[in-house]
C-alpha cells in the first residue's frame, strides 16, 4: 500500500499527471488573458515525451556528475514533498510534528539545485543566472517563511496537518491569516520564477539563466521539476490558507482541492499576466522593504490575538 | 573589487533580445555594466554600390528594401531627391497619398516599438497586445498599397496608386480604433507600477549629449531637443498639416516611450487632417527616364529619426552616387554613454529604445588586419589571389579543375 501510495497515487505519477495539467492550465490562461489561443491540453506532455528522444549535451567544461546529478535532485526533493502536505483530509500521507519545516527545506532545495546546475555548466549565461537565482532566494525565503510561521504560531502547531485541522474547526480564524496568504502568494512567484521574478531565467538578458546548457532529458526533468514545484506550492498555500470543506464527503473534497489550486494557478497566470519583469535589485528590495515587514505584521498580529483568544 | 572580477558577456551576434544581428561585448561587476562595445556589420548588402549599376527607379525598389520597417522612409527620400535634380512638380494629390502612407508607417513602426519594449522588459502581454492592434494598420497598408511593408508605393514624380472613397471612409474607422487603443497604452504608461519601475531612470542621455553625438529622432525629443525635420524643414504636405512636436524632458526610456506615444496620437490627427483635406487631381506626374546632371540632399523625419539622402546624377539613366545615411547609425553611438553604469538587465531595454535597426546602418566594411591596421587597398586580382591561397591552405585547390574546364572548353 505505501509503495502504490509513493509511486501512483498521491505520489509520483498522480502529481506529475497533475503538474503537467497544472503547467497546460497556466499557459492555456495565460495566452487567453494575451488574447491568444494557446497550447492543446496535451502540450506539455508532448513536451517533454519530445525533450526525452533528444540526446544529452553535456558541455566540455561542466562538471558531468553535478550537471546530471542535479535535475534528479530537484524532482525528487519536490515529489518527496507532497508526502507532507494533507491534500484533501486533514492528514497528510505522512505526518509528523514539526513537518512544516521539513517542507519549507524542501521546497528550497529546487532553488539550489538551478544554482548548483547553473554553477557549473561553466556557461557565462547559467552563471550569472545562477547567481541571480540565489540572491532571489535570499530575498522571498524569509518572506515565505515568516508568513507561512504566522498562521502556525495561532494553531500551536508545526505540522501542516494539524494546521489544516486546526483551521477547518475554527473557519471564523482563516480570514486573519489574509495578509500572511497575499504575501506567501508573492513569496511563491518568486520560488517559481514567474514573472514578475521570472529574473534568474530573463530570456532578453540571459538567453535561459540556468537552463542556457541544459537540453535533451535533463531539461525535461528540470521543468517536470518546475511544474511539481508549482503544484507543491499551491497544494501548500491551499493547507494552509484556504482549509475550506474539508468535512464534506471524500469525492467532494478531492474536487474542492483540485479547484483550490486551479484557483491559485490562476491567480499566478493573472499575475504574470499583468506585470513587467522587476531587476535584481528592485526585487531584493521590494522583498525585504514591502513583503518580509508585511509578513512580520502578521505575525504581530497572530500573536496578539492568540493572547486574546486564550 | 579587482579586475579579475570583471566578467565579459558576449552578447549577439544572434540573441533573442533582437531581431538582428549586432555584438555587443558587456564588462560586468556583478550585475553593473563597466563597459561595453559594440559591433556591428553583420549585415553589409553593398546597397549603395548597387544603386549605381541601376535605373532610377530600379532604385526606388531596391532602396526600400534597406528596412524591413520603414522602407517607405528611404523611398520616399530618396524619391524627393531625384525630383529636386530633375526639377518634376509632383501634383498634390500625390504629395498627400505620399504623406498618408508615410504617416501610416509611423504608426506600424511606434506600435511594433512598443510591443518590442513591452518583450525587452518581460511584459509580454503589451507586446502581444500592441502587435494585436498594429494588424489593423498592417491591414490598411496592404488594402492602399497592395502590400505589408514594402509597399512599393512611391514613383518618382508620385504614387502608383490612388485611394477610392471606401478606402478613405475605412483609414477614419481604423484611426479611431487605432486612437482609442492608443490611449489606453498612453494610460497604461503613466499606471502600470512594474513598467514604469522598469522604465524611468534607466539609459539616461542628457541634453548636452544628445546635442554632442547629434542623437536624432524620438530618443533626442524624450532629452528636451525639440528637433523634428517635419517641422524645421518641411517637406511634402507638413506645412499645411497641424500638428505639435512631441517633446519631454525625462531624458530616460520612459520618456522615449512617453515620445513615441505621444507621437502616435499627433500622427492621428495628421492622418484626419489629409483624408479631410485630400485635393482632387492627378497622383504622378510624368518623369523622364534620364535625369539631368546635378546633385540634391533630402532629409526625412522617419519613425525613428533623421533619415538623409544624397544623390548625384550625371545626366545619363543612372545615378553616379547615393548616399544614405539611416537614423540608426547617429542614435548608435549613443548608446554607448547611456549603458555606462547601467545594470544588466537594462540592457536590452536601452538598446531597444533607440529602435535600433542595423540592418539599415550598414552601409561600409572596412577591412583590419589583426593587429588593427586598416586603410589597406586590395585590387580585383590581388583579393583573387588571397582567396586561391586560402583555400589551398585549407586543402582546397581547384586549379586542377580549372584546367580540366579550360581544355573541355577548347575541345569544344
């Protein structure tokens, strides 16, 4: 049972079905709101089946075992996440006291495996672009984190089950956390790269950033990657801040789930939609002047009402 | 920081910033531009050396296809100069078709600027949106003249075709479209927080430089010079239309962008003013086939600055010089002084705010040994026989064949 729950079912090739759904949507949304047409459902897919005939470039210089390593790596970490994240009960597949931060680890190691990946392609372009994905970390990990700790301190808990729980009972507490939501969304822009932090990948300056020397199956694992990431980081926004219907009977709730991060994609499509992509500097900036204190506030404000509460 | 820490990023010759090809070596510390160079010259067609060896109006066709963007600029230039040698009166009518699609042509080349600018800076949805609407002015070309961009519109001594009255009734319906749409991107400007982040205080130029490098065109009217040829040495119909400069004094990207905006909504009001007053007559006049000895100069206030054309005839078919000089070539070394400092990612906006177009600039190569020397003169024969020896060096050697063609030749 634990080997079909791992391999298919909330695993790997439930979240990869649903990554690829997921990655369709976002464009499909995208090129609507640009007054396109957009890719066919099955676009993504068809993506990476061509990605994995290609051949595998690897450049003379890169160091062979990390650039091939690495893809790997960020798959499994971002796969392996989903175990702790209750999806559509408040239980999740494997629960412990304190899972929260395990995610947020992670979910941060995606970010430096394009760093490692990028290092050492060897390439001017990868490196400066793995230089940028990490300074960006740097700036949305405190963020994020601050505003996803904010709604755990009010629950007393550090497992994301328990947070779900906790909320489920207690619906009158969720719109207290709105603050800490808007900014864990802005947060996860800029774990995903989207625009407007799309700036370790900034197609105009650095040709792909980190992706510049990657081709053939690696390059399809690290967008496999991209895409589960994506899903995760909704499916954790959606625990976390969204804990509606979760006593409904089980079909309904899978439904309500799989809505709550359609929702949350396009909430991320509208976003990218509408936003120029930021420099650098603007972005490190806006993080650390406008969201982490936004994200503090929250957690001011947490508190004080969990001395009220009790 | 040390020198070592100084990292050189090679940008172009293809790169997907533009759409042409042009090197640029960027000095980086860190995400700080230190220095940069430019090269260019991937793109020699020998246009003007052409030019020589055909009619004038071979001419006209082949100098529009020096842009792909403004041809009507370098035909219309160059057109206005064979008639200023020739002494042709072009009737008024002609003038003002001539003027119509020219104006047009601003507003294609603005709206595909816009879209490129939205793409530079990551906000594809302003390119997908200005390249939506540039298709209804993309349209009305191809209804008046038969074609997309090279529209082949000019003769010398006119236009080859005349406009009908549902013609004019849907130029007024696409401009009101066009207007509307316009100012909601003019709206969109001064709004939209990440675009305006991305736009204001970068590839600063001052006034004095732009007077120093003799920058022209939009990019000079977004740093205060107020220099349009339209307005200080009118040619065609511009004296009789009403219409302001457009200028500002931001001296960044976003007041080039403020500019070309700007500028669209005047190019409409010019486009109502011609089809209202559009006068009744003739479209060409008839021109000779030789044009007299003499020499004239014709300025041109294309889309994206200053455009100049010199022509000498000698009085037979073909001319003896042409000369163009595209407004890319001056705006260039500007760039330069407005990447000093900047950051990396700017980059691409800078350059794109000077619409470049290198295709159009080139017009020479000159030839450097490694060691830099240059001015050396090879005759016909001798560039032959370096090229022999190049090859043969490299194991390619057809004088055996050459051989074998002269006797199956002699046998014949």
């Amino acid at each position: 049972m634990a080997i079909i729950n791992i391999l298919v079912f909330p695993g790997f090739l439930f979240l990869v079905g649903f990554a690829l759904v997921g990655e369709w949507l976002d464009r499909k949304l995208y090129a609507l709101m640009q007054n396109r047409v957009g890719p066919p459902w099955f676009q993504p897919l068809a993506d990476i089946i061509k990605l994995s005939a290609k051949e595998d470039t690897i450049p003379a210089q890169a160091d062979r075992t990390v650039f091939k390593m690495m893809p790997l790596v960020a798959l499994a970490a971002t796969v392996v996440t989903i175990l702790y994240i209750p999806l559509w009960n408040t239980r999740a597949l494997n629960s412990f006291s304190g899972d929260l931060v395990v995610v947020m680890y992670l979910l941060t190691i995606p970010t430096l495996t394009f760093f490692l990946g990028g290092w050492f392609s060897r390439s001017l372009y990868s490196m400066v672009g793995a230089a940028r994905a990490l300074t960006q970390l740097f700036a949305y990990e405190i963020p994020l984190l601050l505003s996803l700790l904010a709604p755990a301190m009010l629950a007393n808990s550090w497992s994301i089950s328990e947070i779900a729980a906790f909320y489920s009972q207690r619906l009158y507490l969720v719109p207290v956390n709105i603050i800490g939501f808007m900014c864990a969304m802005i947060a996860l822009l800029g774990k995903l790269e989207r625009v407007p932090f799309d700036i370790p990948e900034a197609e105009t300056e650095i040709v792909a950033g980190t992706f510049t020397e990657y081709g053939g199956r690696l390059l399809a694992l690290f967008r496999l990657c991209v895409d589960v990431e994506m899903i995760v980081g909704a499916s954790l926004i959606a625990a976390i801040f969204l804990p509606f219907g979760l006593g409904l009977p089980a079909w309904l709730v899978f439904v309500l789930y799989l809505l709550k991060v359609e929702a949350i994609i396009f909430l991320i499509s509208f976003l990218r939609t509408i936003m120029a992509r930021l420099r650098i500097d603007q972005m490190v900036n806006f993080c650390w002047t406008i969201l982490a204190p936004l994200a503090f506030l929250q957690l001011v404000i947490n508190l004080i009402l969990k001395g009220v509460v009790q | 920081m040390s020198d070592q820490d100084v990292v050189k990023i090679p940008l172009g010759p293809q790169h997907p910033a533009l759409k042409e090809p042009g090197n640029f070596t960027l000095s980086l510390k860190g995400e700080l531009i230190t220095e940069m160079g430019i090269r260019l010259g991937y793109n020699h067609r020998g246009i003007e050396k052409a030019c020589e060896q055909r009619s004038y109006l071979n001419d006209l066709y082949l100098l529009e296809r020096i842009c792909g963007i403004c041809s009507h600029s370098h035909s219309t230039a160059y057109v206005q100069a064979v008639e200023e040698i020739a002494g042709i009166q072009v009737p008024p009518r002609g003038l003002y078709l001539r003027t119509l699609i020219a104006e047009l042509e601003r507003v294609h080349s603005h709206l595909l600027w816009l879209g490129v600018a939205g793409h530079e800076i990551g906000f594809d949805t302003l390119l997908m949106y200005s390249w939506r609407d540039r298709e209804v002015v993309m349209d009305l070309l191809a209804a008046l003249t038969g074609n997309r961009v090279n529209y082949g519109y000019n003769t010398i001594g006119g236009v080859r075709r005349d406009v009908t009255d549902e013609q004019k009734a849907d130029v007024l319906k696409a401009t009101d479209i066009l207007e509307e749409r316009t100012k909601y991107y003019a709206h969109l400007a001064g709004q939209e927080l990440t675009l305006t982040k991305r736009l204001k205080d970068v590839g600063r130029l001052s006034k004095e430089d732009v007077l120093r490098l003799g920058v022209t065109g939009p990019t000079a009217r977004a740093s205060g010079v107020k220099r349009d040829i339209r307005k200080d040495d009118p040619y065609a119909i511009y004296s009789e239309l009403d219409f302001d400069v457009v200028s500002n004094e931001h001296c960044d990207v976003f007041g080039r962008t403020l500019v070309r905006v700007g500028e669209l909504l005047q190019t409409y009001k010019m486009i109502r003013q011609m089809i209202a007053q559009l006068p009744d007559g003739p479209i060409a006049a008839k021109a000779p086939r030789k044009i007299p000895k003499g020499q004239a100069i014709s300025r041109y206030e294309a889309p994206r600055g200053e455009d100049f054309h010199f022509v000498r005839g000698n009085g037979t078919d073909k001319p003896e010089r042409v000369k163009v000089r595209a407004p890319t070539l001056v705006n260039m070394q500007a760039v330069a002084q407005m990447m000093k400092g900047g950051q990396l990612a700017d980059m691409p906006i800078t350059l794109a705010a000077i619409d470049p177009c290198f295709s159009c600039t080139d017009r020479m190569i000159e030839l450097q040994d490694e060691l830099g020397n240059s001015g050396q003169v090879y005759s016909w024969s001798q560039v032959r026989e370096i090229g022999i020896r190049h090859y043969r060096e490299r194991g390619i050697d057809f004088s055996d064949l050459s051989k074998r063609l002269a006797n199956w030749r002699e046998r014949i």
